[in-house]
C-alpha cells in the first residue's frame, strides 16, 4: 500500500463517527458475557461432577476441586449397562430421524406440490397435531403398546415418536419456495412425481433435511418421558432412562448425576460439532429454536 | 415430428376466471407457430395446456390422431423450455442433458452420444461437467435448449425463453433458435410478449388478446392487414396511427386531412355498422416527408403540416412524434374509457389516445425538433377500423 493509500484509509477510520467506532466492541463485549453465561452451568456441571461427592455440597460453593475425581464416572460405567444404553440411544435416534425425515418431507411435498381434495383440512388436522402436548398421549400410546405386547422393543421406542408436524409443516414451506418450474420441467422430462420428489426436490433441501435431522436427532436423544415408558427392561433403555437408573434414590449424588447428564449429553456435542453449519442455517431458515 | 390441433381450448380456474376461451389452432408438421399477445392474454396458460402442466376445461387437443386431453406431460412426448429454464441446480450440464432420457432409460451409450451431439451444436461441449450457477444467462439458456433437443420429441414448447437474456443475446439467441430449430425441423408452439420475435421467428404467429384468438397468419399477412384494432396496434414498433375520421359527403375527414372516397374506402364503410365515424390506421413508415425527392415527394396522396414534438434519432432513422391538431379518442369513439380498453386488449389502442402521430423518416429527412414539417401518405396505405366492434373493413378478403 502507497503511503497515500495508507494515509487516506487512516483518515477514512478517524471520519468515522464515534459510535460506529465503538459499537461492535459493544457487540462484542456483549456476546461474550452472554456465551459466558451459557456456559457458566456446563462449566459447573463439569466441576461438580470431577469432584469427590462430600466437595459438591460445601458451603460456600467454590469452584476450587479439592480432590480431582473420576469416581462419578466410573461408578456409571461400572454399575450400569451405559454402553447397550449408548447403542440403544443411538439406533432409536437414527431411525426416528432417518423415519421422520423420509415422512416428513414426502407429506411436505404432496401438500406443496399435488393438488387435491380437502387437502386444507388435512393440512389443518397436521398442524392442529402440533397443539397436541406429547403427554397427553402417553397414556393411550402406553395401552396400545402394551395391547400387542409391543414394549421393551425398538419399534415402541421408535414409532411413536416419528410423526412430526412440525416437521411436515417446516418441509412443506421450503418445498412452497422451491420454483415448480423444476417440477414441471422434470415432469415434462417423463418423471414421475416419486422421481420429482426424490430426484429433484429432495436434493435440493440440504439444509431443511439437516435441520430436521438434527432437531430430530437432539430431541430423540434427550426425550425421557416416553423411553421411560416403554422400556422397563434394563437393556431396551435409553441413555437419559438408563442413566436415571444409575443414581441411587438417597445420600449425596451430585457429583454422579453431574456425571451422568455429562456422559448422556456428549454424542450431542459431537452432533454439534460436526454439524455445527448446518445447525445455524436450519435455525436461521426455519425459525426452530 | 407431428401436427398439433386445438379444438375449442377453454381454460376456466375455480374462481371463474376465463384464461383461454375456445381456442382453435392447426400448428402443422415442423412449424414454428408463435403465440403472442400481452401479459395475461392466456398465451402462457394455452402452452401449459399443450404441455399437459394445466388441465383442460373444455375443448379437445390433438397430437396427430390421439385425443391427449386426458395424458400426463410425461406421455405427451413434447419437451418444454420455461422462461427462467429451469435448470435442475445441483446437476451438471450433462445431467441436466440426460436427466429425460434417463427416465425413457435409453442405453447409456445412446444417452451420451445424444448429450455430445446436442452439446456440440450448442457450443456447450466444454461447459458439459460444470453446474448451471457455473455459467452466463446465455449459456443456461443453451442448456435449457439441449435438454428439449437431446429428447428428440414431437414437438418444443417454449415459453418466453430469450425474454431474461439482455438485448444483445436475445438477438443472438433468436437467429441460433431460428437456426435450430430449422434444423431439427420440429414442430415448435413459441410464447412471446415480445412482437420483433414473434415477427422473425414464427413461420405463423397467432394473437391473443383476453383469452381470445385475435388472428393467426404469416408475420407479414398481420403485419400488412391486420384483422382488428388490437392486432393493427399489437403488431409494429413504433406502433400503427390510429385516428378517429368520420365521413363528410365524398371525403373522409381525419385529423391529418381530408381523405376523398374512392372505391376501395367507399367498400369499407359500406361494411361499417354506422357510417357516422371510423378509426382509421396508418403505419409510421407509411407517412412521408414531403420535402424529399426521391421518396415520392411533392406526388399525390394527402399532405398535412404538423409540429414535431419529439424527434428520436434511431441510427438508421427518425421517429417523428407530432401533436395531432385535434382528436377525439379512438377508445372513447368505441364507446370505451380507458381502463375498459385496456382491460378489453385493445390497450395500444387506448395508449394511442394521447392525440400523438408517429411518422419512420429517413435520415435524409429534414425534420427538426420543434419545428413544422409536411408529411404526405397514400390513401391506399389507409386500413379503416370500425370502432364498435374492432374489425378492419378495408380489403376483407385480401
């Protein structure tokens, strides 16, 4: 850069008024406090549970560990079955993700797409399907389950959490702002609609695939109440019922449960970690939070 | 290749809007038939109903001998080119290519010799493995020509597919599908807004105004005796002088001069409902400087004198925009105010209302801006209009 250059860049920055001047290390500030604040409880959570359990409960609180210990893990690995959990954790989350996206997005599409008698109500009835609390459910899911004698199996930890209207709801607007055109041209190319939807409109919703996917994924992963339910049998449960089991009912066990919510949470950090784009985008795109 | 019949073609939505009214067309063997008209005249709506992409009300489409009302797009064996191409995004250009002949799973081999010959003659050879966000306007629309050419179909539908090019690729673009699609020889229906492209590309161009076939002919048959007002002021840049006369014992009286009857005019308002008032039209190259030798000057016919308000210089002519002395308008002599007109398709006649003249002058001409000049036309080059029902009355049966 000539000195000229130099020299007109550096009045162009003092022209700048004060406040433009100021304000992203405002930004900036800010952000940090706020990402502090966020992770000030993973940070205690990890603190607590590398601690030995009489250190959890003294009084003042400190963040100083006394005695670094491990013991919280290994009490969950020692006394549970955490790796069958792991497993089992992890096939029910892939398939209701691979489940729900696959359904989702076809019924996403015929609503944008085909054209079609009562296809408001219907698409009213789906949505309405998102005012429904999941409690409320549980009980009748419960009887019906047990009815064909269908719990302690992977197709009640799985089946009943794959119907998604939200899902259904965030496919069907990325496929409204998709041209038809491509549809048509496609059609007009001798496609099928099954071709058009696989073909062309599901390569090009990347990014609602992946939000879906990954929203599904996190919310099966975490999802207690109905795992819980309908899995009685130690080796059918998930990690979140699993770990639950871990924890005595009475004594001092912060440090374990802090263990345990650490070693439960850790493949969604992965998750996030590998997925981390895509999750951002799918929050901008779709609005989930 | 075949030939295409639209019997009474009738699009009706839901709400009850009439899109396509009873459209009748024969589009014959390797004939490029454009379909033309303004924004919302039913051209697009029509070509969707050939493509099968809309379903028919009413009337029956024919593909050779086979009723195909009722066939998918995919049965159909036509292939469209859309205006914003529609090119699928995530494939390469040879995907894009193969994509219709993968789904009438065709031998690869085949497939990619059909994708290399359309490549070639599209000048897309070297572009074949990039992805369309990869390429100029002009090259996607090549793209989007090779994927209807590589099909080999019975018939292109193309629907407005040079209007997102800028004007000079447009151009180009125009004489290259000429160019092709004389090649191919494939029976062609080709929507446009745009009336230079109708002019140059159509074997026959077909005028719709409000869902209603205006006229069908040769570029040059509209051009030269258009049926109605809307077709007289649709087609031609600048557009045809429309001007009320009325009929004043043995001459006809205009804005620009008294025109005298002779037989031709004497036949035309004979055929007129009332005799009262007429609109008559004048194509601007068809007014004359009087001032210059050579281009008939100081001959017979009408002359008048007028002030020109604004001269625009073309390069290789003037357009001479004059105030008319005294006018009453044409849409409101057919008993129409403006918004009507234009809602009716006769808008270029409601645009005519501003009492304005438009004469193609040579550049040997010496007409000045705000200055006077005589111009002079044949009363032979007059079309005579009736107002009330748009029908020209000169020379029926030419």
């Amino acid at each position: 850069m000539s000195a000229a250059a130099v020299r007109s860049s550096t009045a162009g920055r003092r022209s700048r008024p004060l406040s433009q001047r100021v304000f992203p290390h405002v930004i900036t500030g800010v952000m940090i406090a706020l990402a502090l604040l966020w992770l000030a409880p993973v940070l205690w959570a990890i603190d607590t549970a590398v601690k030995a359990e009489p250190d959890t409960i003294k009084i003042p609180a400190t963040w100083a560990i006394p005695h670094l210990t491990f013991s919280a893990f290994s009490t969950d690995f020692s006394a549970s079955d955490i790796g069958r959990w792991y497993i089992n954790s992890a096939i029910v989350s892939l398939l209701v993700t691979v489940f729900t996206v696959i359904t989702a997005s076809m019924a996403g599409y015929a609503l944008s797409r085909q054209r079609f008698r009562g296809q408001n109500l219907l698409y009213g009835a789906i949505l309405a399907g998102i005012m429904i609390p999941p409690q409320a459910l549980m009980v009748p899911l419960f009887r019906e389950f047990q009815a064909i004698h269908g719990l302690n199996t992977y197709w009640a930890l799985v089946l009943p959490q794959v119907p998604s209207p939200v899902a259904v709801f965030i496919f069907k607007k990325f496929f409204d702002g998709q041209p038809p055109e491509l549809d048509q041209a496609a059609r007009m190319d001798g496609a099928s609609w099954w071709t058009c939807y696989r073909r062309i409109a599901l390569p090009l919703s990347r990014s609602a695939v992946a939000a879906v996917s990954i929203f599904t994924f996190v919310w099966t992963w975490n999802n207690f109440l109905w795992p819980f339910l309908s899995s009685t049998n130690t080796p059918m449960m998930t990690i979140p019922v699993g770990l639950g089991t871990v924890i005595p009912g009475e004594g001092i066990t912060n440090a374990l449960v802090m263990a345990s919510a650490i070693l439960g949470a850790l493949p969604l950090v992965v998750v996030f970690l590998f997925g981390q784009r895509q999750i951002v985008e799918g929050v901008a795109g779709t609005g989930l939070k | 290749m075949s030939e295409l019949t639209l019997k009474g073609l009738t699009k009706r939505y839901d709400d009850g809007t009439l899109a396509v009214d009873g459209l009748d067309l024969e589009i014959g063997d390797g004939e490029m038939m454009i379909l033309v008209g303004p924004s919302g005249c039913g051209k697009t709506t029509a070509l969707r109903m050939i493509a099968g992409l809309e379903e028919i009300t009413d009337g029956e489409l024919w593909l050779d001998d086979q009723m195909v009302n009722e066939l998918a797009p995919k049965s159909r064996d036509m292939a469209m080119v859309f205006q914003n191409y529609a090119l699928y995004p995530h494939m390469t250009v040879r995907q894009n290519m193969s994509f219709g002949l993968e789904q009438a799973k065709l031998e690869k081999g085949e497939i990619a010799r059909r994708v290399a010959e359309a490549a070639a003659t599209l000048d897309l050879t070297e572009h074949l493995d990039r992805k369309p966000a990869q390429l100029s306007g002009g090259q996607r629309q090549r793209v989007a020509m090779g994927r209807a050419i590589v099909r080999e179909p019975k018939a292109f539908l193309m629907d407005e597919p040079l209007s997102n090019l800028d004007a000079k690729l447009r151009t180009q673009m125009r004489t290259e599908l000429a160019r092709i699609q004389g090649d191919l020889g494939t029976t062609t229906v080709y929507v446009t807004h745009d009336q230079i492209e109708a002019m140059t590309l159509g074997d026959r161009v077909a005028v719709m105004s409000a869902g209603v076939l205006q006229q069908v002919g040769s570029p040059q048959e509209l051009y030269a005796r258009p049926e109605n007002l809307f077709v007289a002021g649709f087609m031609g840049s600048p557009a045809i002088n429309l001007l009320p006369a009325r009929v004043e014992g043995e001459s006809l009286q205009t804005p620009i001069g008294e025109v005298p009857l002779d037989g031709r005019l004497r036949d035309a308002l004979g055929r007129a409902e009332r005799r009262d008032g007429v609109v008559v039209g004048l194509r601007p190259e068809h007014l004359l400087d009087d001032g210059l030798n050579g281009h008939g000057g100081n001959g017979g016919g009408v002359t008048f004198t007028g002030d020109v308000t604004v001269l625009e210089a073309m390069g290789a002519e003037y357009y001479a925009y004059l105030e008319l002395p005294e006018h009453t308008a044409v849409g409101e002599m057919a008993g129409m105010d403006r918004t009507t007109a234009a809602e009716a398709g006769v808008d270029p006649v409601a645009r005519r209302d501003s009492g304005q003249l438009v004469a193609r002058l040579p550049l040997d001409s010496r007409v000045r801006e705000r200055g006077p000049i005589t111009l002079r036309f044949d009363p032979a080059r007059l079309h005579v209009f009736d107002p009330h029902s748009g029908r020209r009355l000169t020379d029926p049966d030419r």
